[in-house]
C-alpha cells in the first residue's frame, strides 16, 4: 500500500505545529520549572536568576518545595496549608467523580437502551447546556442555592423545613456545582461505551434465570469498565485543578489547590513558591494519567 | 413486570437528570424577565435587565472583546488544529512523534492555572527581553488557542481517520499536485470536522475566565471576566439577561449545525447510492 506518499510539504506541516507547541507550550513548562528551583526576588525581579551573576555559581534551590510540606516550627509534619489544599482538591475531585458515576451510569444505560431514532436527539440535549457557558450555568446555582434562593423558599413552602438550610458556600454546593458541571463528561463516555454492548447477552443470561440485578454486575458493569475509567478520569483530571467553581460556590475553608496557587502568585506575590505547587499538581495529574494509560492501552496497540 | 419496571425507572431517571441538567438555564431566563431584584420570587414580568444590558459598558465592551478573541481563536485553532491532526494521521514516523503526541494532547488534561501561569511567564519573560507583547488580547488569543487547538485536533482527527484515502490517490494519479490534492479533496471532505473545530474553540475561547484572568491585562476584561467579577460580589438580573441571550443564541447555532450535518450526511449517502446505481 502507497500509505506513504512523498510530500514535498512534509517539513512545513510538521514544522508549523511542531514549533508552535514548543514554543508556547513546552517553553512555558520550562521557564515554570526553571523559576520553582530559584529565590524570591527583590522589589524590581520577582525573582532571582539560578547562577549568581558575580559569583557564576549555579545554584538549585529546592526551598519553594521544602517549604510545602514543612509546618511553621520547622518540623515536617506534613499538615500544612499546601498539603491541606492538595488533599482537599483531590478529595473532592474524588467526591465529584463518584457523583457523576452513581447519576451518569444508569442516565448513559438508559439513553444507549432507548431506541435508535431518539438517541441522537438525546444526546443533543445532552450536550446543548454543555455548549452554554459554563460560568452563568455555574453562577446561576448561586441564586438557586442561596439562603432566599429557589430551593429554600421552595421546600419552605411546602413545609419540609421552618428556616432557609444554608447551602451556598459550603462543600454541598461546591459538589452540587462540580457534579453539574462535569456530568456529561461522564455521561458521554459511557454512552459511547453502552451504545456498542450486545444486549442479547443480558437476554441470554436472564434466560439462563439470572435476576436482572446480578447480571447488570456480572454483564453489563464488566463490560463497561473501558467507559467507566474513562469517564472518572475525565472528571477527576479537571476537577483537581477547578478553580472558578470554588471560588463562586466554595467557602473559605473550601479552598483549592488552583486557588492557592492563584494566591501565592498575585497577592503573596511570591513566584518561586507558585510554580513549585503547579509543578507538584502537575505531578498529581500526571500520575493517575500515566497509570490509566498503562493499565486501560490495549498491548497489541502498544507501537 | 420486569421489563415494564425498568423502563419506568428508567424514564423517571432521565426525566430527572434532565430536569438537573436544564434548572439553571430555565431559572436565569424565568429570572431575567423579573421586575425586581429579587432572587426567589418572581415579582413581575419586565425588560429592565435587558435594558441595564445594553447600557452596562463594561458588559457591552467585554461582549466585543469577547466575540474578537474568541473568532480570532476559532480560526487559528482550527488551522493548527488542522496540520497537527494532518501530522498525527498521516506521518506514520518523524522525529519525536511520541513528544509531537502528548504536547498536542497535554492541554486537554492540564489544569486551565497552569497553562495561564505558565503562559504568563512567557509573556512575563519575552516582555523583559523584548519589550514585547504586552499582556492583552494578544496573550489572551495565544492562551486561548492553546486549548482550542488540542479539543479541535481530537475533531479533525477523528474525521481525517475515517476518510478514504483511494479518493486521494485518485486525485494524484490522475495528476493533481498535493496541494491541489489536499485543497480540492482533503479539505472539502474534513470540511464539517473543520467548522466542529472552529466552533468548538470559539465556545472554550467566549467561556474561559482562567485563562484570561492570567493573561489578560489591566484595562482589558473579556465578557467572561466582567461576568466573574460581577459574580462573586453577590446576584445581579443582568447577568440573567445576558445568560438568556448567549442560551438562545448557541441553541440555535448547535441545532442548526445538527440539522445541517444530517442533512449533508443523507445528501451525500443519496448521491453515493446513485452514482452506485449508474
């Protein structure tokens, strides 16, 4: 097969794409890692140059990380502000992830089940908040939840409870606005997943006298597990470094690692220590990652 | 019984998570045409926050802002959205695939703090050297395109993937130049990956605060930002009104562009079973 026809443009259109992603991708990692391994700076420079320019002695200083994980008096017992807010953002991420599984499971089951002509319009309806914007769709959870909000004076009304449950900035809105949000990107691999299973399987099995309860466990979940992992993935990812839900729906004692990370680069002002915490986040995220794509990639696609 | 209940069930979970999905949007166009501040309680039908809208400048300026930045970002995403998947697909080998892959991927997963720190010390950095850019729309529409770039290369590749090739080799067999190939062939054919790509890049590009907030300058807030900023001082209905105006508008561009690719997906299967059947 003549898969590989010679183009005379093959440097071009490598190049273009290529440079472009080096130079505002991979540089900016690089200038973000070089500045985590440097001292704060003076008044002028945010921060100091890695060689001593009268000295030339080059030196990394592993300081901005040291002190992430060191408490006040010096001790490392690991129960700092930083190591607190890591915690928290993957609690919660993780909290959000199971949320979206538990609503996104049986709502993608049930869309792949229904039949063939609605699917595409169901879909649709899936995705259409998902194409609006994400901030006002985030925003709007603020009136609903807030103390005279929607939801309040509704349950009051209907005498469910005397005086207004305070939900806004604590962490059930916080979830409630996270799981909002990243539902479809739960749903739509799911969806993608249920959609391709033989459901005469199930047939099969219920004829063999299985209960349906015991052959979703035994057929269907197994089955989906590729689409499970992804979809957790899709949400836990993101919702590690959500910044924007926090801030509109969290409290203080809420606070994320994307936040923290906002803070100590605009009101501390302190650089160095910014970039280390993005470059262990970066860890966090990478880890989780690498490990789904050890276990999920198939050997025979491994090139 | 069985069967009977589980689609009942089924139903009812839908209807709900539906109801979820639509709450919030349903609640800021119900409370857009609200004749008070008042959040709970709907107090009377009015236009006022349609009118506070229009004459809100920092809203009106953000909107243009907004709109520049995010079809500027459409279209470079999707060009370079268009050469990395032409590179992923196409180029079986080169030098430092496998690092060429996971750049064109990593924004998908990279938390939006980091790309907007890091891309500020660039700018920060390049300022120092060169004097230049100042941070602004400029630095805004590279941020912006960073991300835009990667979801559009996952559309266009997808679309690339599936394309007969046989159509191209017939095209240069019968003497056409790549170039030529690739602009009367290729690009007609990945054309509505093409307008996703776009389209996709302008939504992340008109929706994203994060970046922005790093890389934006002072005196330059897009919509998104003014939004934010009113946002976390407490409820304004004239956030609703334009919630309500951005809902309508991108129903109606997502259902057309629906009916439109099934559309032009039967019209090319018709035309295909004739040209079979002649």
């Amino acid at each position: 097969m003549a898969l590989n026809i010679p183009m005379p443009g093959k440097r071009f259109v490598i190049g273009v794409p290529y440079g472009w992603l080096i130079l505002f991708f991979f540089l900016p990692f690089l200038i973000l890692l070089y500045i985590s391994f440097v001292d704060m700076g003076g008044d002028i420079s945010p921060f100091k140059p890695i060689w001593d320019p009268v000295s030339g002695i080059l030196s990394l200083k592993y300081e901005n990380y040291l002190a992430i994980f060191r408490t006040e008096e010096g001790a490392p017992l690991f129960r700092t502000l930083y190591i607190d807010a890591y915690l928290r953002s993957i609690w919660y991420a993780l909290c959000t992830a199971v949320l979206c599984l538990i609503i996104g499971y049986p709502f993608a089951y049930f869309i792949a089940r229904s039949p063939a002509s609605v699917r595409p319009a169901l879909l649709l309806m899936v995705m259409l908040p998902f194409w609006t914007s994400f901030l006002l769709r985030v925003y709007a959870w603020k009136g609903i939840l807030a103390d005279q909000g929607v939801l309040n004076r509704l349950l009051m009304s209907i005498g469910l409870i005397s005086e207004p449950i305070p939900m806004l900035y604590t962490n059930v809105s916080m979830l409630i606005g996270m799981t909002y949000v990243y539902l479809p990107f739960m749903i739509l691999p799911l969806y993608a997943n249920l959609v391709k299973m033989d459901f005469r399987l199930l047939e099969a099995a219920y004829d063999l006298g299985t209960t349906p309860f015991k052959a979703f466990w035994l057929i269907t979940v197994p089955l989906s597990k590729a689409g499970i992992v992804a979809g957790f993935m899709l949400v836990f990812i993101p919702c590690v470094g959500e910044f924007v839900i926090p801030s509109l729906l969290g409290g203080p004692e809420n606070l994320m690692i994307g936040r923290v990370v906002w803070d100590e680069m605009f009101t501390a002002n302190d650089w160095p220590r910014a970039t280390a915490l993005a470059v262990i986040m970066i860890a966090l995220i990478v880890i989780p990652l690498a490990l789904y794509y050890h276990y999920s990639s198939d050997p025979a696609e491994k090139r | 019984m069985k069967q009977l209940l589980e689609r009942h069930f089924g139903k009812a979970w839908l209807v709900l998570v539906y109801a979820f999905l639509y709450l919030p949007l349903v609640f800021m166009i119900v409370f857009s045409f609200n004749s008070t501040r008042q959040d709970a309680r709907f107090t009377g039908f009015s236009l006022r926050w349609y009118e506070a809208l229009t004459r809100d400048t920092k809203i009106v300026e953000g909107f243009w802002l907004s709109l520049k930045v995010a079809a500027i970002t459409g279209v470079l995403s999707a060009v370079l959205a268009t050469f990395a998947a032409f590179v992923l697909v196409r180029y079986r080998r080169f030098l430092g695939r496998t690092i060429f892959s996971g750049m064109v991927n990593a924004p998908l997963v990279m938390p939006e703090v980091i790309i907007g720190l890091s891309l500020l010390l660039l700018a920060v950095g390049a300022q120092n050297l060169f004097g230049w850019p100042q941070r602004g729309m400029l630095t805004i529409i590279l941020g912006h395109t960073l991300l835009g770039m990667a979801y559009g290369m996952v559309v266009v590749q997808s679309r690339l993937m599936e394309m007969d090739r046989a159509i191209e080799e017939a095209a240069m067999d019968l003497g056409a130049k790549p170039h030529q190939v690739f602009f009367l062939i290729t690009l007609p054919n990945i054309f509505q990956a093409l307008l996703a790509a776009f389209l996709l890049a302008f939504t992340l590009s008109f929706d994203d605060v994060v970046i922005s907030e790093f890389l934006s300058g002072p005196g330059v807030n897009t919509l998104p930002q003014v939004i934010f900023g009113y946002a976390r001082r407490g409820i304004n209905p004239t956030i609703y009104a334009a919630a309500t105006l951005l809902i309508v508008t991108v129903t109606v561009v997502i259902v057309s562009y629906a009916v439109w690719v099934a559309r032009s997906t039967r019209k090319r299967e018709r035309e295909i079973a004739a040209a079979l059947k002649s």
